[in-house]
C-alpha cells in the first residue's frame, strides 16, 4: 500500500505522469472516488507518462476511449458511472485486459466487479478539500506489485 497526498490539479498530474513513464502495457488500474475527485485528471497525466499528445476526455457518454502511446501500447480508459449492468462492456473488457499491449483504466468499476482479476492496482482518490486529494494505492498480484514498486522508486 501506498498513501500519496496531493494538493492541485498540476500535483495530480504530475504524480499521473510518474505512473505513466513506468507503465509496460497489461496493466489494469481501477480508480475509485466520488464524481469531481480527479479520476480524469489522473489520467490525463498517466497519458502524458505514455506520450499520449491527444486531448484526454472522461469516457461517461461513451464508456470506452482508446488512446495510442509510445512503444506500441494503448491505453484503454473505461467509465461505467453510467451502466446499472455489465452487459456486453464485460466480455469486451474480459478480452481487453488478456491484451498485454493495453494499458487498462477502470473508473466506476464496481458494476464489473466480478470481471475484474484481483492482479490490479486500485487508486481511491479521497477529497480533502477543494484543491487536494488523498490517494491510496492498493495491489494484490505479481504484475500490480512490480508496479507500485516502480511508482514508490
């Protein structure tokens, strides 16, 4: 487990960056918090750390926005606020995260919980106040671990 404060939206993207540049593809990331907490900002700064220049949206109308970054691999961002059921969005996830050229992020993924492996990280992004956040990073397999030690160094 990892606990890292941050305290403007430039903080969170800066700390999205150092996730990204360590980023090897067959990741899956699951950030967890409230509507408003920073869940897009985080990952428009995991982009940039892929060297993703495109504009980075929150996929809530479209549940789903593929990206593509440097060496080969992209990244897959999944919103599910909007879904009361997996439905279909679990078999295409189910193949997405076999993909070891992917990079995963899940936001809202309690709705495919059961899809989900247990070899992920997940962020929950706590509201302090206006400006800063408590995030903290659980692991629980051999590929988030490596992972969190890569972010931690």
């Amino acid at each position: 487990m990892m606990i890292q404060e941050v305290n403007s939206e430039d903080e969170m993207k800066a700390f999205g960056k150092a996730i990204g540049k360590v980023l090897a593809g067959g990741e899956i990331i699951e950030l967890i918090g409230d509507v408003g907490s920073g869940k897009t900002t985080l990952v428009k700064g995991i982009a940039s750390g892929l060297d993703i220049s495109e504009y980075i949206q929150s996929p809530s109308f479209t549940i789903n926005r593929v990206y593509d970054g440097r060496d080969g691999i992209k990244l897959s961002h999944y919103d599910f606020y909007r879904l009361d059921k997996a439905g279909i969005m679990a078999n295409e996830l189910s193949e997405v995260i076999e993909d070891k050229n992917i990079v995963v992020i899940i936001e809202w993924g309690a709705i495919i919980e059961g899809v989900l492996p247990t070899d992920r990280v997940s962020i929950n992004i706590e509201t302090i106040d206006e400006n800063s956040r408590q995030l903290t990073i659980n692991t629980d397999g051999v590929t988030s671990d490596l992972l969190l030690g890569k972010i931690k160094s």
